[in-house]
C-alpha cells in the first residue's frame, strides 16, 4: 500500500509538473520571439578592431550608413585597435549576448590564434554573422629587384638562401603570414622584417631598402600604376578585376598558393539566433547597393555578404590553415 501511495503522489507530481515546464518553455520561447521582434530599439555598436585610417575602418565606414537604414537605428562605430585585432576580439566576446555590441574584424582574426595565447576562444565565444569582403595581396617589389616575375623571386631564393628580405605590416600580421606561406610552400628561406605598419613597409620597399612585399591591394594600387613599384601576383585564386593583367601567385609558379585579407562581422556567443541571422541579411542588403559596392570594390575587395553557417566554415578552414603552417614552421610570437 505505501508503494502504491507513493507512486500515485509521484504520478500526480509529475502530471502537475509537465503543464508547468510546457508554460515554462512557451514564456521562454516568447521572450525570445519578443527580443527578436523588438531588436534594435537603441543604437547599435560596430566595435571595429583596428584604428581609423585603415581598410578596416574604411571597410566599417563605408556599410554603416546604409545598415543604420536598414535596422532603423543609428550604427555607432568604436574603433578598439590593438594587438593584431585581439583587444576588440575580446571587448565584444565579454560583452552582453543582446545583438547591440557587433564585431567588424579582421584576417588575423583566425591567425593569432595559431601565434599567440588568446584572451578569448572565438569558436566557444563569438557567434558568425557574416564575411563580408575579402581582398587578395599583391606580392610587389621595388622596381630595380632582378626577379621580373615569381619564378624568378623562388629561383633566387633558392639559389642564395636567406639573401632575400620581404616586409611586412609587423610580426604576425597577415602580410608576415603571406610570405610565411610563400616561402613554406617554395622550399625557399626569406627573411622577414617587420614594421610598425604597412605605410612604412611600403616606403622602404619603394626606397630599395626591402625588395618584396606582401602587400595591401588598396594602399599598393597607386604606386603601381605610377611605377614605384612592380606587381608580380595577386594572392588570390583568381585575377583580381582592380589589376586584371596580373596572374596570380598560384598560376605564376607555385600552385596552391591562396591568400586573403578579409573582413567579417561577429557577435557574442549566445546572442539570440534571430538577431544574428537579421544582421546578417541586412548586412548583405547593405552590400548590395550599388554605391556600397562600388567603393567597397575600389578598394580591390570581392564583396560576399555570406550566412552565418558560411562564416563559420570559413573560419574553422582558416584557423586549420594558419595554425598548420604555425606548427609545421615554429612561428610563434608569445
């Protein structure tokens, strides 16, 4: 009898119990709907991870009108720049999951992983939203260099190693990555010298200080075409449309090779789904006006504007990539 009694008092806690949960879960479920259907009712924050000035920020600059119109709020950005993209990385992934605080970064988003200890864990800590452009480097040198094309720069490298310097923006930036791959998958040796950013690099280079450069297709595009530099290859894996004469690296003698700077756009991880999925689509919508898209590709960008689940196949590949080449070739920066 006493087991039968506490099997019906177990029963008839548990039949008051499920209409409770199922409440329960309804509220939630509405309090989620609610969220996403009243988001955004203040301004957004763009924290961009790199100083104002650069392709980043130009990058930021350029969308954030048409995506203030687009959500109907204004988009605020806050410059956050530091340490390869990391001090913002961090800002947004310990900021509150309510799709107000954004992240627009950088390549070295899915590359200082794979160079230093992080403060952050972006796959447990920041959401996807969307890539948004990507741009190729053009590998250029100073006019007077030997090597007309690459093959020429590999058969140097080759012949005399460590005789030749490339620059870059400073260590464990995404042009030192570049020639790190370059040079990974040539067989060759290249000594890298670092600057204090890529304006510096590109004076030295242009100078005869330092024949190769890694460099930005933006900020090299003038010179180029005013022959203070020479082109050899574009980085990426096809022609770039601001230099359609150009081969790329991969066609001009070492196949495989494929490298990008980009841009992409996260949130804290636990924002709710249909705020970062509402994001992304307006942040493709903005990429798809014609006058965002223009100067977007002025700039030498291949404008994407891809899902979340496309973003982050696209990073998981990255960090792979980088953190390989860091392992196979002991770069490490800590």
């Amino acid at each position: 009898m006493t087991n039968e009694i506490t099997r019906e008092i177990t029963r008839a806690r548990l039949l008051r119990a499920v209409p409770l949960a199922l409440a329960g879960a309804a509220l939630l479920l509405g309090s989620v709907g609610a969220h996403a259907q009243a988001w955004p009712s203040k301004p957004v924050r763009l924290v961009v991870s790199y100083p104002p000035g650069g392709t980043v920020d130009a990058v930021a600059r350029i969308i954030a009108p048409k995506l203030s119109a687009k959500l109907g709020q204004p988009v605020v950005i806050d410059n956050r720049g530091g340490a390869g993209g990391a001090i913002g990385g961090d800002l947004v992934a310990k900021s509150p999951a309510d799709g107000y605080t954004v992240l627009l970064d950088a390549s070295n988003h899915t590359q200082n992983p794979a160079l230093r200890k992080m403060p952050f864990d972006t796959l447990r800590e920041l959401a996807p939203v969307s890539l948004l452009v990507r741009v190729p480097n053009v590998l250029v040198v100073n006019p007077s260099a030997p090597f007309k094309n690459v093959s020429d720069l590999i058969a140097q490298a080759k012949a005399k190693p460590g005789s030749i310097n490339y620059a870059s923006s400073g260590n464990g930036s995404a042009q030192h990555l570049a020639g790190e791959l370059f040079a990974s998958m040539a067989g060759v040796q290249m000594t890298h010298v670092a600057y204090k950013g890529g304006g510096p690099a590109l004076t030295d280079v242009m100078s005869g200080h330092v024949p190769v450069f890694f460099a930005s297709l933006a900020s090299s595009m003038p010179f180029i075409k005013d022959g203070k530099l020479r082109a050899l290859a574009v980085t990426g894996k096809a022609p770039s449309p601001a230099l359609p004469q150009l081969p790329t690296v991969a066609e001009a003698g070492l196949p495989g090779y494929e490298v990008y700077e980009w841009n992409a756009v996260f949130v804290p991880a636990g924002t709710p789904a249909p705020v970062a999925q509402r994001l992304s689509k307006e942040f493709a919508a903005a990429l798809k006006d014609p006058e965002v898209r223009g100067r977007l590709e002025a700039l030498g960008a291949e404008v994407i504007g891809s899902t979340p689940a496309e973003l982050d196949s696209f990073r998981r590949a990255e960090i792979a990539k980088w953190t390989k080449l860091a392992k196979d070739n002991k770069i490490q920066l800590d």
